[in-house]
C-alpha cells in the first residue's frame, strides 16, 4: 500500500514535465530551415492533399505542400517531384499511399498474416511491399493498422492484427521492421481505439475505460512505437467524447510524453473538419486550432490548415511557435527517412522491380502460412492421389479482385492467380477440373443452384469457394450479419446433398458465423483473401504439398448475437451452463465460439505431453517458465503452434479468463517429438490501474498450455511479491511477449 502511495505521488509531479519534455532538440538542418522559411511556406508542410482531392501542383511549385497522398505511378510522382525543385526551397515532399498488403504484388491482408502466428511473415510482407513502393517513388506507407479489434461486424478488422493485444502488438512492430528494411517509412493508425466503434459500425463513437484502454488497446500502438514507426494517424472517431484528432490526452501526453515518439502526426483524411462535425469545434477555424493544438502536426486533405492556421496566428488565436514546433516534427521525420540526401528518382526503373518473380514466389510461400484448417472430416484434404475429378464451384474461384482482397493499392487484377487458376496448374495430368459458378460472387440468386448441384454430382469432389467478395470488408464495410453472404449457405447445402464430399475454401476478411457450414462442408480452409499467388499457394495446400498451420487471431462466433465474444473476457460470477437458466449465455445460441481463438489443425496430429512448470513460486524479476513435449503423432510432417495463457487468479480488479503470453511454431515429422520451453516475464502478467499505473498483483496465476485457447490447465504459480512500475510509461513491460525455444530431442 506504501508503495502504491509514493508511486502515485511521483507519478503526478512527473507528468507536467513528461508531456512537456517530448520533441528532440532539432537538428541544425531542421533550425536553418525554419528561421528561413514565410508562414505559408511553414503552413504547407503541415499538408498533405490527395490525388483527386485538394492537390494542387502550383502550390507544389510554389512549396506550399508538404506531402501528397494517393499517387500511385511512377511517372505522376515523377513529375510531382519536378514540380517540387522548382521551389523555393526545396524540401522534399512526403509521398504516402496506403500499402497495406502490397503494392503491385499483394500478400495476405494483415489479418490472415496474424494467423500465421509468425510475426517474421509480416515482416517479410512488408519488406517487399517496400520495396516496390520505393521503386515506384513512395516514401512512406499508412500502415500498419494496429487498431485492436474485438468486433469482427466491423470490416476494417482485415487491416488489423486480430483480437488479442500481444498477437496484434507484435505483427504492428514486425510490419515496421518490414517496412523500413525495404526502404520506406511507416504509418501507425488510427491512433487510438477506432476497432472498438460501437456496434461494429464504422466511424461511430467509441468508449473504453481506462483500464481497457491501457490493457488492451494501447500495447499494440506502443509496440509499433518502440519499433521506431515514422508517423503516427489519428481516427475519425471520438473516445470518451474527445475526438481523437482534437486529443491533447492521447497525441500529446500519451504518444508523446509517456512514448517518446519522436516523429509526426498526421489527421486522418479530412478528420480536421470532422471535428466540427462530431461537434466539438464551431466551424474549421477552431478545428484546425484544436488539432494543431493537441499535437495533430499535418492535416490529410481537409484542407483545414492551409485555408485557416495563417489566420489564426495573425490574429494572434495561436502561437506561431505552436506552428513551429509542429513544422520541426515534419522537417525531422522527413530528415530520418533520408529525404533530403535521397538519390535522383528514375521512374524507368520501376518497371524491373513491380511484380518480379522474386517477390511473386515470396508472395506465395508467405500466402500458404495464413491459411487455417477450420475442419477436415476424415481427413477429406489433402486431396487424395487417386482423385480423378474435381467440380470447382463458386464465382470467387475465378474472381481476380476478390483474390487480392481490399486495399489493392497499385495491383493488377489480370496479374492474379486465382483459386481455379491454381488448381488447374496443380491438379495431376489426368484430373478433371470442371468449373462451375453457382452463382454471382455475392450469392444474390439460387436460379443457377441445380445445374451446379448437377455438375457437382458428377465429380469425385467439390472444391466450393465461397465467403465475402473483397468489398464485404474494409474500410465502411460494416456487416450485421456474419453469415455467408447471400445465398451461399444454401448452395452449400445443394452440393453436400450430392453425397459428394464438399471441401470448403473460404475467402473472408472477419470471422464469419459458420454454423450452419460445418455440417455440409467436409473441410473447411479459410485462406482469407491470399493475394496475387494466392491460387497456388491455395492449390498447393490443398494437395498437401504445403501444410497449413495457420491458428485463428481471432473468435470466430457461432451466431453474430454473440457479439463481441472474445477468449479473454472478463470472468462472469455465473459462466454459461446449458441446463442452467440463471448462467451468463443465450437462451437461443449454444455456448461459446464456434472455433476458438488459436484454433487451426493440420494434415497431422499433435500431442503435447509432460507439462512441467519450472518453478512454482516467482518474485517480479523471475520469468514464468514451462517445458513441454510436443509429439507428430501423424503420418504427415506439421507444424503445431503451442500457445500458453495465464489467468491471474485472485486481484483487486476483475482479469481476462486467461491471456495469451506466449506462443511458438514448430515443425515435426512424423513420429519426431521435441521439448519446447515457454518462457514469461513476470512482469507481463499485470495490468493498469485507472490512474495509468502498472502493477503485478502478489498472488496466485493459473497457466493453460495448448493448441489454443481452449488449452487445459496445467498448474499454478504463486507470484510474491508483486511489482510495481515507476509512472510515466514504462507499462511497455505487461508487453513484453514471451517466447517459445525448441530445446531438442525429447528424451
Ligand atoms: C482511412 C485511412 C487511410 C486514408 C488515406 C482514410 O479514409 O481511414 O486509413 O490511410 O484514408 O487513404
């Protein structure tokens, strides 16, 4: 209790000169350039138009601009560039675009890449989405989303890491490793809490305790953070009632003062004006003031700051240092991203890096890595040699886009692979593929059902593609249902009425509600939206040559009511019981998920065995630790994903069920077992008291290890004493992950 007191105490007088103290001294480049520079050629750094929106090339020529967004091709940001040596001064412009899965080559959405549970699969994502992107004269991605987000009715859920805020926090930072490794800067977004808008519906409010907040929606931002992202976006959202982009609190004191970011914020596009219209500001003036204020360094195309900041502070409405301070923070990042000593851009040369074989054959190993085995009754995959005839159904088998997914930034559709595509190249000389459509990608009529069902019934086995075309998710792609789109669950039902075994390949960007799928489908691979290669990755997965050994990042529910279901809720006093009314659960839903998180199988079987817990008592600088025999029990060589949780018994406020703390992957063959350790930080197990502290609570954590997060318990640990984190900001601790060492040969 002592303690508590005096960190407290110490904590309320460092928080003045924390925010206050945040800015690096700039550099003698960035003073020069300042002290050089008119107010407006000051304002036009803090602006950043988009293509077919507010750009304007003779305010680039004039240096009234300090970034453009959304110009894909080479050539246009050729001639931008030219446009920009004719300027005064000549600083370098900021050129972004949102390259979320790729530019030219598409990769998995980041969603399907969490699923790999190998965060260096982002990692070398990004790489090569960098790298084409500086080829075709990018400097700077808006990625990665490291927005939290516990509602998959929401559709940007696809841009982010999924529900848990380790797996998120950790597939954020590998994607700026990523980015930066192949040379361009990257954005954090939207910062902060915009995966928590109420009833999934995009760019409603949100409302998170500050508890939550810090436990849950915050570590993923920080993460991205400590991996040294470059610029950091606001949301079109308000928390609590403060629209984000107007949030001194969160851009400010947060961001800045307790993080140490050191680089720039940029509003989301046309969120300045926004503020007005959330009804916190009376008219842009006193938006863009708001922004500014708060810390919002760049305004994205709502042309706020160009038409009102020289006003303001000519009228005397706002200090010209505020305005310095913010032109300093865009001059330094552009400084760290190397952009004033960049070589000339030769747009020619792009044409030798934009889809090369190189990145196209990494697209499709790293593809096969997200998809997850939802089901596979008998073993129906992989397919069996002695299959002679295939019938592919379903439009999204032969839709290029869909196969990409949203966010295509500068992709060709005719460049991709689809799902028929694959299989025709994979599939044996000799095996028939027959394609059918079924019906449209959105399944809006059954009229075609009985001829498919009748081309189907002549085939050894169906492969039905199904799930959301492209546009069900993404940004404003809020869904209320989470079943199959239109019609499909019937074909699905037509198909399996064949007596025909009925592979499911499903495209999605959210967890869908299967439960009416499970039971015609045979198997069910969900691949998500896999990308340019996405069809052989599919194919080749599907014949075995690749095993899949993707686990879900996310809940998937089985009715949408459930909503928001999520493997780490808090405890209720009364969990769901079916023959018990007076328990927390549905009168008209089964209990739980349909298909926990961490849930994936493979083409082999698994056994873990010998659980043991090092120590059973650990003081605040120990680290929790657990040897583990993992087995193939199979006739296949897998990869098994062992994930280990902890649940802190007994606190002064309510914790998580459990939470993941650690996790690894593993290759075996068959008959081959291995011993892994699993080790945790001590320090990882707390949580955030309101005021923003941190602390591990003495007492007693139950530890489940398994295949996901369903995993059983095997023991407990007594922690004593506790910790307690210093205030301003070092909770990056709770964050540290643990991590998973393969020790060898079992005995
Ligand atoms: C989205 C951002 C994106 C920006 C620029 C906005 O509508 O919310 O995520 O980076 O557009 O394309």
């Amino acid at each position: 209790m002592r303690i508590t007191i005096f960190f407290a105490a110490i904590a309320s007088l460092l928080a003045p000169i924390a925010t206050a103290g945040a800015d690096p001294a700039p550099s003698e480049r960035v003073r020069r350039l300042l002290a050089e520079m008119t107010l407006e050629e000051k304002i036009g750094q803090l602006d950043m138009p988009s293509h077919g929106g507010h750009y304007d090339p003779a305010r680039v020529a004039a240096g009234r601009t300090g970034g453009v967004l959304n110009f894909g091709s080479p050539q246009e940001i050729a001639a931008i560039r030219a446009l920009n040596a004719q300027s005064r001064l000549k600083i370098p412009l900021i050129f972004g675009l949102d390259v979320i899965h790729g530019y030219r080559t598409l990769f998995p959405m980041p969603l399907a890449e969490a699923a790999s549970f190998d965060p260096a699969v982002a990692e070398q994502s990004t790489h090569w989405a960098a790298v084409e992107s500086r080829a075709a004269g990018l400097n700077l991605t808006f990625s990665p989303v490291a927005d939290l987000a516990r509602d998959p009715r929401w559709g940007r859920i696809v841009e982010g890491g999924g529900e848990d805020p380790m797996l998120a926090g950790l597939f954020a930072a590998a994607r700026v490793r990523g980015f930066h490794s192949g040379g361009i800067g990257a954005t954090l977004k939207h910062f902060a809490g915009y995966g928590a808008v109420e009833g999934g519906r995009d760019y409603a409010p949100a409302d998170i305790s500050e508890g939550t907040l810090r436990d849950r929606y915050l570590p993923p931002y920080r993460m991205a953070v400590e991996a040294g992202v470059d610029v950091v976006m606001t949301s079109y959202i308000s928390l609590n009632g403060t629209p984000t982009t107007a949030s001194r609190r969160l851009m400010s004191d947060i961001l800045r003062g307790e993080w140490g970011f050191p680089g720039y914020v940029v509003s989301d596009m046309n969120a300045i004006p926004e503020i007005a219209l959330l009804g916190v500001a009376d008219g842009n003036g006193e938006a863009a003031k708001l922004a500014l204020e708060a810390g919002v360094d760049q305004d994205m195309d709502g042309e706020v700051y160009i038409a009102e900041l020289a006003g303001l502070v000519r009228d005397g409405t706002l200090p010209e240092a505020a305005l310095d301070r913010a032109v300093a923070r865009v001059l330094a990042t552009k400084e760290r991203l190397g952009l004033f000593d960049e070589k000339p851009f030769d747009p020619a040369a792009a044409s030798a890096v934009l889809g090369r074989a190189d990145i196209r054959a990494a697209s499709r190993a790293l593809a096969a890595e997200t998809f997850v085995l939802l089901q596979n009754k008998d073993d129906v995959l992989p397919i069996r040699p002695e299959t002679r005839s295939i019938a592919v159904v379903g439009a999204l088998a032969a839709s290029q886009a869909d196969t990409l997914g949203n966010n295509a930034a500068r992709a060709v559709p005719a460049e991709t692979v689809t799902v028929l595509d694959g299989l025709r190249a994979r599939a044996p000389a000799g095996t028939r593929i027959d394609f059918v459509e079924g019906c449209d990608t959105a399944c809006t009529s059954d009229s075609n059902f009985q001829a498919a069902a009748a081309k189907a019934a002549e085939a050894d086995l169906i492969v039905a593609v199904l799930g959301e075309p492209q546009d069900h998710s993404g940004e404003g792609a809020s869904r209320a249902s989470l079943e199959l789109p239109g019609r499909q669950t019937d074909l699905l039902r037509r198909l399996a009425a064949t007596g025909r075994p009925v592979v499911v390949v499903l495209l999605a960007g959210r967890p869908l509600a299967l439960s009416e799928a499970v039971d015609p489908a045979a198997a069910i691979l969900l691949v998500w939206y896999p990308g340019s290669e996405g069809g052989h990755a599919v194919a080749e997965t599907l014949f075995g040559d690749r095993d899949p050994a993707g686990r879900l990042p996310v809940t998937f529910p089985r009715h949408v009511g459930q909503v928001p279901i999520t493997y780490d809720a808090l405890p209720t006093a009364r969990p769901g019981k079916v023959e018990d009314r007076y328990t927390s659960r549905y009168l008209d839903v089964a209990l739980g998920p349909l298909f926990p998180f961490g849930h994936g199988l493979g083409y082999t079987r698994f056994t873990q065995s010998d659980a043991r817990i090092a120590a059973r008592k650990l003081g605040p600088d120990d680290r929790l630790t657990v040897a583990v025999t993992v087995a193939n029990a199979g006739t296949r060589p897998g990869r098994e994903v062992v994930q280990l949780y902890v649940r802190d018994v007994v606190a002064s406020r309510a914790r998580p069920v459990r939470e993941l703390k650690a996790f690894g992957k593993l290759l075996l063959e068959p008959g081959e077992a291995r011993e892994v350790v699993l080790s945790v930080p001590v320090r990882s197990l707390g949580f955030h008291r309101d005021d923003g502290s941190y602390v591990v609570e003495p007492g007693r954590f139950d530890v489940y290890l398994g295949s996901s997060a369903a995993a059983p318990l095997i023991g407990s640990v007594v922690v004593s004493p506790g910790y307690e984190a210093p205030p301003a900001g070092l909770s990056a601790e709770r964050f540290e992950a643990g991590h998973m060492t393969v020790i060898g040969k079992s005995p």
